[in-house]
C-alpha cells in the first residue's frame, strides 16, 4: 500500500507528464483577467460600502459635509466619551467641545498607557473599498501613527464619499506611491476587532478597538 507521501508525488508527476523538463515556471506568462476598476456609478458604489462596511457589525452613518461636526459630537456623546485621542493635523471643525483632547504630535508622543485609558480616537483615513467594506489607514493626515487606531477601545472614523473606491485593485494602485515611495505603514480595517477561539467563540476588541463607528461625508 503506497504512504500519503508517494501518492501525493503520484499525483503531482501526473499532472505534470506534458511539462518539457527543461521549462521553468517564469518560462509560462499567466493571464489575469480580473477587473482593475468599477464601472459602476458613484452614488452605487458609496451605498455598497456603506452596506458591506455595516455588514461587519460597524456602525455607519451618512452625513453631510455642514453636518459632520454635529454628527461627530453626537457620536461621542452617544458613546460617552470625556477623553478623546485626535492625530496631528485633523481639521479644526472636526474636533468637538467639552471633553479631554488628547493630542499626539512628533515630538510629544502619546504613551501606550494613555492610549489604552481613553475613551477612543476620531480619525480621518485614506481610503474606503466598497468591494469589501474596508476602511484603509496609511498614516497620512488626519490618521496619525499606527497605534492611535489599536490600543483605544472606541474608533470613530470619517471617510469621505470622493475616498471610496470601488475595487480592490484600485485601492492598491492608489496605495502604490505611499508602500513604494514613502514606506508607511498601511492598516486595512474590516469592522471592529474579532477573533474566534478554537471552539468559534468570538472575541471582541483583542487586535484593536471593539468599537468602530464610521461616518460617511458626501
């Protein structure tokens, strides 16, 4: 009776009969024909990420532009949030009355500490994927480093309609300048944080914030 092994190597040198000896795998180009843009119109795209962002137990949000501030003040009210972590360079407007700013720059760092006791962080982002309901993080303006979006419990998040692709790929393209030419970190958020132990039993808040709140700006 042939092992596992030798009926694998079987396999494996069955399928592979009609490949000349001599051909390596860079010898054979491979098509992909997948698609690299959405043909579909603005107003079906920001829908589907807001449905699908939903569909990942986030809570989602469509505002507009004058409305932000109130929609932002409302959220944390709502949450209960007196301490709020806020990147450097956030707009002005965005940041709300009343409560503990925590403010992380360049040369006064937040400690992971004082990250882990507040009450949340309010971010803008890169990027939103309606394809798959993922926000993108690239550290840029409005994000901050990467550690204000993981230790805080909380995480509201403005995504504007004109940051939302459609697929995939456009992400990465768009993404392509900031990995090659400025080396930041990239962070892709599909809901809040969740994992499930060997027996499925879902845990929340273990990888980032328990938390995710997303308001949609058109």
């Amino acid at each position: 009776m042939a092992t596992a092994r030798e009926t694998i190597l079987w396999r494996i040198r069955h399928a592979t009969r009609d490949v000349p000896e001599a051909e390596r795998p860079e010898d054979v180009s491979v098509e992909r024909e997948y698609r690299k843009e959405d043909g579909a119109e603005r107003k079906e795209i920001v829908a589907r990420f807001a449905e699908r962002t939903a569909e990942y137990e986030a809570d989602v949000r469509r505002v507009g532009h004058d409305e932000l501030p109130r929609a932002i003040e409302e959220a944390l009210k709502r949450r209960g949030v007196r301490c709020l972590v806020i990147p450097p360079y956030l707009p002005r407007e965005w940041i709300p009355g009343g409560i503990e700013i925590l403010r992380d720059a360049a040369r006064s760092r937040l400690t992971n500490q004082e990250l882990d006791e507040s009450d949340g962080v309010l971010t803008g982002c890169a990027l939103g994927i309606a394809q798959t309901g993922t926000i993108v993080l690239d550290a840029g303006r409005a994000q901050g480093r990467r550690t204000l979006t993981l230790l805080p419990d909380y995480h509201l998040c403005v995504v504007r309609e004109q940051q939302i692709v459609g697929l995939v790929p456009e992400a990465f393209a768009s993404l392509e300048r900031t990995v090659k030419g400025e080396g930041r970190a990239i962070t892709f958020i599909s809901g809040p944080s969740a994992t499930s132990d060997i027996e499925l039993e879902r845990v929340e808040g273990v990888h980032g914030p328990r938390t995710l709140e997303v308001l949609i700006v058109g």
